[in-house]
C-alpha cells in the first residue's frame, strides 16, 4: 500500500470477544473517508484467540497489520510499538473495546485537517462504568493536572489524532514506562478536542484493573 494517510493503531489483549466488530467499525468508518489506510492491530501477549482471531483478518484484508508480543507488556508499550510501525500522515490510537466511538474519528480527521497536530479525545459522558472507576479517574486527572507544568488535558485517554511530525518526535523520545497521553501534551505542537459519550465495553472485561491503573498513575505522576 502506498500513500498512507491514516494508520489506526489499536492495542489487544484477550479480546477475542470483540475484534471482529471492532475490525469492522473500524472498516466502515475509515471507508467513509475515500483516502488510503492501515489498521495495525498490537496483540498484548493475549492468551485466549485474539491472535488467531485477528490474523484471519489480516489474511482476508491487505490493509490490516498485525503486531504480536511475546507477553503481556502493557498498554502503553502496545500503542508505542503501533506508532513506531506506522507509516501514516495522520495516526489515530483506539483501543478495541468499543468504548471509543470510532465514528469520533471522522471529527477528529476534520479537525486535523483544518490544520491541528493533535486532537484528542475529551469524555463528555462516560457509560457502563462504576462510581469508584469515574470517581479515581477523575481524581487522577485532576491531580497530576495540579503537580505539573504541563497541560494534560483532564478526562482524556489514549483515544486521539496525531500528525506524523508528532509521532516522529514521541518515537524520538528514550523513555521506556511510558505515560503517552503525558507526552504528547509535553511535546506541543497544535492542539485541540472532541468530545464525546464514552460507551459500555461492547464485550469481554476491562483490561485495567485496579493494579493497572494505580501503575499507569505511578507512571503518569512520576513521569511529569
């Protein structure tokens, strides 16, 4: 494939309940936009059949990549592997859980297109989801918000756009446990959001655990 202007790159870990809609939310919506794509899927050392599962994919469909761990490393190495592997213009990083929107891609191309380096995703609403999690998160937020310098905008994830000169300077960087939501706030660069109603798991269980997350706010405090 040639001339790539999108690359959606999408962590997996023991999804095998929910990679087959979400490879063909992902297809429909990136259809619309009539420009080149890739899909890179990075399996997270899954241990059900997400692997087998997703290289079916890759076999029926020339635009899907597949990125296997040896183990479990985390999210965060997941999303760095898939931007390191990307070749896009643009690069938009969506977990597979349906949670994100992949329709919000579309606002977040128009935005990009306008002429922002980064556009990320801000929940307006967050669904399906337990006090304690709204509550912790957003405490988090609010939190390292305070303790730094830096703008990282509150209720945000992972799910957002990046320019290709922004991925190129996030893969320049050294650090090895990544807060990349962090980094890409420190990076600069031209900078906006859409909001959005962030959904119910579409399938399976969540993949961050309490333990995961106090390591990923560790990592994010301890980082900025």
């Amino acid at each position: 494939m040639h001339n790539i202007v999108y690359s959606v790159v999408v962590p997996l870990y023991n999804e095998e309940l929910v990679v087959k809609e979400s490879y063909k939310r992902l297809k429909d919506v990136m259809d619309t936009t009539c420009e080149n794509y890739e899909i890179i899927f990075i399996n997270d050392g899954s241990i059900d059949k997400t692997r087998n599962i997703t290289e079916e994919l890759c076999n029926k469909d020339e635009k899907i990549k597949l990125i296997n761990f040896s183990r479990n490393f985390g999210h965060q190495c997941a999303i760095t592997a898939g931007m390191e592997n990307s070749v896009g213009k643009a690069v938009i990083v969506i977990d597979a859980d349906l949670q994100d929107p992949p329709e919000v891609m579309l606002e977040m191309i128009k935005k990009w297109k306008q002429g922002y380096d980064v556009v990320y995703g801000k929940r307006a609403k967050r669904e399906g989801e337990s006090f304690f999690k709204k509550f912790t998160a957003k405490s988090f937020y609010r939190l390292l918000k305070n303790m730094t310098s830096i703008d990282i905008p509150v209720d945000t994830g992972d799910f957002r756009l990046i320019d290709r000169k922004v991925c190129n300077t996030l893969n320049s960087l050294p650090e090895r446990n990544r807060y990349v939501r962090g980094l890409v706030s420190w990076v600069g660069y031209k900078q906006t959001f859409v909001e959005f109603v962030r959904h119910e798991r579409f399938a399976g269980d969540s993949k961050y655990p309490l333990k995961k997350m106090m390591k990923l706010a560790f990592d994010g405090i301890t980082s900025f």
